[in-house]
C-alpha cells in the first residue's frame, strides 16, 4: 500500500487547488509538500495582486463573488462590461500572437468562472474589487478594465492564507521545507511516489499518483542564463526564491517533454531600489505599471515603447522585460500634475520620486547618461504629444502623438503641468513560460507523445499556454483551473 492516495509538489495558489480537488474527489490522503519554511509558504502566491481574469456574459453573473459590493461602490454594475469566453480567448490569442495553446487555452478558457467560484467555495476563499490595481473613476462611477475586476480579498496574502486554512481543516497533510529530489517510477515507468529531502533528510514517500505544482525556474539564476539569455541573469524576483525548476527538472529526468516558450517569461516594470528577492512584507509592493500616463526615457534620454500601445495589464508583463533590456536595466516613468492622481496606490511605497518644477530640473536629477538627449526627447515628445481635450484615462482613447518614433497611441497628452515627477523602474521577473506538455486532463506527456502514467503538473509549470506577454490575472486562474483537473484525476489512481 502507498503512504498516500496523492502527493502534491508545492504549495502555492494551483497546488492547494490540486490538494483540495483530490479531497474532494475520494484521496482520503493527500500529502502537501512545502520547501519553503512554514513562515516563508505559499509561492508566487504570497506576492501576487490577486486578481482574478475569468469569462462572464452579464456584469451581476459576478455578483456573488462580491456580496455588498454596492453598499461600498455606488452603481458599481454600472461600470462593468460583460467579458464573454470570445473576449477571454481573443485577448489570449492576441497577446501571445496566437501562440497559446488552442485545447488549453479552450479548456481554461471555458472552465474559468465555474472555477472561481468553485475556489471561492471550496477555499472560503472571500473577494473584493481590485479597486488598489485597477479601475478609474469617471463622474463618480469606477470604470472597470475588461476582466480585471475580481481579486481575493488582502490579495495574493490573502488568497494564500485562505487557501491553507481551507487546506488543513479539510484533512491535508502540509509538510514545511521538504523539497522534492527525484520522481520514483515502478517498472511499468508509472510514477508510484517522490525521494523528498525534509530537514536534512533523504526520504522516499509513495502515493498512486503526483501533481507537480512547484513553479518554474525564476529564481535560478544559471537557469536564466541558460534559457531567457542576458540580462535575466541579474533580473529581481518579484516573488519567491524557492522556484529553481525543481518540478521541471524531476520531470524531465524521466522523459517529461518541455514545452512552450522558454525563452519567455512573465516581467513587471518594479521599483529600480527593489531587492534581489521580494520582500514579504510589501508583496506586490514592488509594480510600476501607471506608465501609460506618462513618459519613459532610459539612461540614453531615449524613449524605446509605446507607453499608450494598451491598458496596463496587456503591456506590463512585456515591458517590464523592455525596461530590463535598456542601459544598466533602468527606465524613468515621468508624470506631471494632470495624471500624477491616477497613479495605482502602490506607487507610495517607492522611494520618494524626484519632483522639480521644471523638465530641465527633474532630468538633472536624475541618473542617465546623456542628459541632452533626455531634454531633446521630452521637448520632442511635448511638440508631438495632442491636446488633453479627448483624454480618458478609463480607456484607450485614440489621443495619440503624431510624427515620433515610437508614437504614444493613448493618452499621449502633453507634460507641462508642474511639479513634474519621475520614478526609477526596472524590470523584475515573475514566473517563467516554459514548462512541461501537458492534455486536457493535467497529465504530463513524455518526450514519446506518450502520457506519463501517475503524474501531473499545474501552475506556472504548464507549458505553451503564454508567449511573449500575458493577460493579468490569467495566472491564477489558470492554476485553479488546472490544479482542480490534476487534483481530481489525480485521486481517481489506483496504482
């Protein structure tokens, strides 16, 4: 007999999705295994916004996800627009340029709601409006971004710490600091169990099926060299530093078949003062993302994108990428007083931005090397940029510079309203895109076309469902997604 029904390789936002499914579906025995401490748990998960992209056809299908919500926000269904599987699975298709996964992405795609509210259920999981990231009042309304509207409540702490109270009050065994060393296989090639190292210790733990769901490989910095190439190397992680591709590189030491981008990963504009490693404390702390309503230059005085190509959470997952690429990995974000109101709360817990009345003052300030050229360009920018007349920061506008390149596309309105401010960026890494082959039902598929009997991956560990950019919110969601089929056929094992 197994010492467990199923084993769960981590412990973020898919892999407790995975725990509670299989407790759902008969695993009397699940086991949870944790590599970081139990005060530094729950992966990327800790350090996400928490926001949730799912399909709905009316705005009060979200209702109740959001009991009182009308008590806090006044007509506050009245600035939220239905997001239809077609809109989910073409803004999938457009960000990834239609690299995503057509079966995948079809089943995330369709399973999105139902699992949401399974989770919220099934993880007494409380919601909130994600009114700190995202939305824009306009006549006293909040006009929300198309599914960007639903986050857990306290965000990815709060989506974390829901999701092991649930965890444990529903019978899962969650063991701290044990990380997974090698898969274990009978002699029919079915994975029968895990060689885990728990405190110093080689052990092996058997079970008839397990859901690797440990992340990808961000955190490794020879990993990032080898696959997302300079300047990766040194990027900041905005999130854990227990992701160094252990799930991925167990399972493609006995034939797992990588898939999808590996040289792709998904990037945030942060704070240029950022650690190395994020703080727990301030989580998603670190994000820069309101740079649609100004400018940026890097060290060279230089703007390099279109800062108004789309609403941030269709850009920032690339940009933050574009801003690392720059000289020495930095980017100044410049706003006057006519936006600075519209910069996301997070913005107060950078260090103070530099502030002067003059664009020749602030760019004295600041650390670039051709200072010249930085004048040249904002006074460039200035002559080309449109008049605020037509400005709406709720959506994109169409007020677009003319004559630069690149142009600004939306909100491309002038900088001439002092005090000017300018905080420094850089790009910090979230998770990675590459992962393993997986089908419709979370089994991993082997470098044969064959599936790998007993074993499954979830999370960030799927491969081929983002390329080159990504939709915010999707991740989490994908994982619940996921993590819920892997859970389910995962119990369904016999050995």
């Amino acid at each position: 007999m197994p010492d467990y029904d199923v084993i769960v390789v981590g412990a973020g936002n898919a892999a407790l999705a995975a725990a509670m499914s299989a407790r759902e579906n008969g695993a009397d025995k699940v086991l949870v295994l944790e590599a970081a401490t139990k005060g530094m748990r729950g992966g990327n998960t800790h350090w996400s916004g928490g926001i949730l992209r799912f399909a709905f056809d009316n705005p009060r299908d979200i209702e109740p996800l959001l009991p009182g919500v009308e008590d806090e926000y006044l007509n506050f269904y009245e600035g939220v627009s239905p997001y239809t599987e077609d809109d989910f699975m073409g803004d999938l298709l457009r960000v990834t340029a239609g690299r995503t996964d057509p079966e995948l992405s079809k089943v995330l795609v369709s399973n999105s709601k139902e699992t949401v509210f399974w989770a919220k259920e099934r993880g007494n999981i409380p919601m909130e409006p994600a009114r700190s990231i995202a939305g824009v009042e306009v006549n006293g309304v909040v006009i929300w971004p198309k599914g960007a509207i639903v986050r857990a409540e306290h965000e990815g702490v709060g989506l974390s710490a829901s999701w092991f109270k649930a965890a444990e009050a529903d019978g899962c065994e969650i063991r701290y600091e044990a990380t997974g060393r090698n898969l274990i296989q009978d002699k029919a090639g079915r994975v029968v169990g895990i060689t885990v190292q728990e405190k110093g210790e080689l052990k092996e733990v058997t079970a008839n099926a397990v859901v690797l769901a440990c992340g990808g490989f961000e955190a490794n910095a020879q990993w990032r060299a080898q696959y997302l190439a300079r300047p990766w190397d040194h990027a900041k992680v905005r999130g854990t530093r227990h992701n160094q591709g252990d799930g991925l590189r167990m399972a493609m030491e006995i034939g797992g078949m990588p898939c999808g981008q590996w040289s792709g990963r998904h990037s945030t504009p942060i704070d240029a003062d950022w650690p190395d490693f994020a703080d727990r404390k301030l989580t998603d702390k670190s994000n820069r993302l309101s740079y649609l309503y100004g400018v940026m230059i890097n060290r060279n005085g230089r703007r390099f994108v279109d800062e108004g190509e789309d609403t941030q959470f269709y850009t920032y997952a690339k940009f933050g990428a574009a801003i690392l690429d720059e000289p020495g990995g930095m980017a100044y974000q410049i706003f006057d007083q006519k936006t600075v109101h519209l910069l996301e709360p997070r913005y107060e817990y950078a260090k103070k931005p530099l502030k002067a009345d003059t664009l020749e003052e602030l760019v004295e300030m600041m650390d670039i090397d051709d200072k010249p050229q930085a004048m040249k360009t904002l006074n460039e920018y200035n002559a080309a940029a449109a008049d605020d007349d037509n400005f709406d920061p709720s959506q994109k506008d169409g007020v677009s510079t003319s004559g630069l390149n690149p142009e600004k596309t939306n909100w491309g309105i002038r900088l001439d309203s002092p005090p000017y401010e300018a905080y420094a960026a850089t790009g910090g890494i979230t998770f990675t895109f590459g992962g393993l082959k997986i089908n419709e039902d979370a089994q991993v598929i082997g470098t044969d076309w064959r599936v790998i009997p007993g074993l499954y991956t979830c999370g960030e560990m799927v491969g081929n469902l983002f390329h080159y950019n990504y939709p915010a919110g999707t991740g989490l969601v994908s994982g619940q997604v996921f993590g819920r089929i892997a859970g389910r056929n995962a119990a369904a094992e016999k050995g």
